[in-house]
C-alpha cells in the first residue's frame, strides 16, 4: 500500500545526506501535523551541519504548540555524549498520549547511530524513517549513489528506510522545470531501493505550477540557506 504523510506513524525519524534537505521536511511536517490538531515533539539530532537546523525553528514551532528538544551537542562537530532525558520522556508519552507525533531530525553517522539508544521505543509503537534526497546534491546526483547513502543510514541506525521524499532543488533559482527534470532520478532510486515516494517538495511559489505532480508537497524554507 503507499504510503502517505497522513498513514506514517506517529515517530517519524528523518534522515538524508548533508544538505539534502530533511531539515527543511521535518520543520514542515510539524507544522503540516500542528495545523492538522496533533500534538507535535520535534528532535533535532543533526550534529554535523551548523547551517540547517531544526534548532533554528524552535521559537515559530514553539509559538505554534511543539515541544522541542535540542540536546547541546546538536549541531556541532563532538562525539555523542549522553543524551538528555527528555529524549526518553517524548518517547515514553506514548503510554499516556498516543495521538502525538514525534519527529527526529536525524544528521551523520553520529546522529544515525544515536537512534539505536531508542529501539525499544520504535519496536514498541512503530516508526517511520524518511530517506530525503535531492539528484542536485554531491553524492547523489545519480541514482545508484542516493542509493548507497541509503544503505549507510540503513547500518548505521539498524533501521530500515520505509519511504523517499524527493526534495531536488537549487535553491532560490529552482524552477517548475528543474523539479521535473528531477523525477526520473527519483522513480529510479524507488524502483532499485524497493521503496515508494512518500512526496515530492516544492516551494510555495512554484507549487502551483506542479500541481500535475503526484504527492506533491508545498513547503516554506525553513533553512538559512537552500542548496
């Protein structure tokens, strides 16, 4: 059956190459689930990019009704120490309230190998992980490569990918076009990964102009910077 933003589970674990652009989903899709009704607890796990961040949101998504954990190693470049223990306490809601959603922002190897300090609690309620890649990327621009950082994550975390979302952009200067152009890329890596495309992303001042496009997916940056 496919997969949609509306069946995944309520821990969503959202993982990509450097810059493909998950943290741009994740913040999105908190606030698609807070305007949806749902209680939302947004992770930020990304320990290796200081230029997207789940961080950054905290205020807007905290002003919205999320509840966000940072950990302090979250965007920097040191070893994992013990993470805090509200990570445990947003997982062990579950047991009192299971309409929320929990999100992880999920960045290097450091950030994939962390998950595994939670396995109980994904074995127990379930969870998504969200590969997010984009063919404009260095080390994915082809398929067979998407493909390989897939597996890595896959190790790493002892988890397996459940869906792709395709988030090929050039930034500012992306057109209609270039996120066409990007389709064939992505059909290609859900065919050899075994995998559906959750969705396809979108600035809001193009969506319209890929409405055509299924599971298409408008979202606002949420980034300093796009790639």
């Amino acid at each position: 059956m496919q997969k949609t933003l509306e069946t995944l589970h309520k821990i969503i674990i959202v993982t990509g190459h450097f810059g493909s652009g998950k943290t741009n989903f994740a913040v999105n899709l908190a606030k698609k689930k807070l305007a949806e009704g749902l209680p939302v607890t947004l992770v930020d796990l990304d320990i290796v990019n200081p230029y997207f961040r789940a961080a950054d949101n905290r205020d807007e998504l905290m002003a919205l009704g999320a509840r966000c954990i940072v950990p302090e190693f979250a965007n920097t470049n040191v070893d994992i120490p013990t993470l805090p223990p509200e990570v445990y306490s947003a997982l062990e809601e579950y047991e009192r309230d299971s309409d929320r959603v929990t999100i992880f922002d999920v960045g290097g190897d450091n950030g994939a190998v962390a998950l595994g300090m939670y396995n109980q609690f994904f074995e127990k309620y379930g969870c998504d992980m969200i590969y997010v890649a984009s063919k404009y990327r260095p080390l994915t621009e082809t398929s067979d490569d998407a493909l390989a950082i897939l597996r890595e994550i896959e190790y790493y975390s002892r988890l397996h990918v459940s869906c792709i979302v395709n988030s090929s952009n050039i930034g500012e200067e992306t057109t209609a076009d270039d996120i066409r152009a990007s389709l064939d890329w992505a059909d290609e890596l859900s065919k050899k990964s075994g995998l559906p495309i959750l969705c396809t992303l979108a600035d809001e001042r193009i969506a319209d102009e890929l409405s055509d496009i299924p599971n298409l997916l408008p979202i606002k940056n949420a980034t300093n910077r796009l790639y």
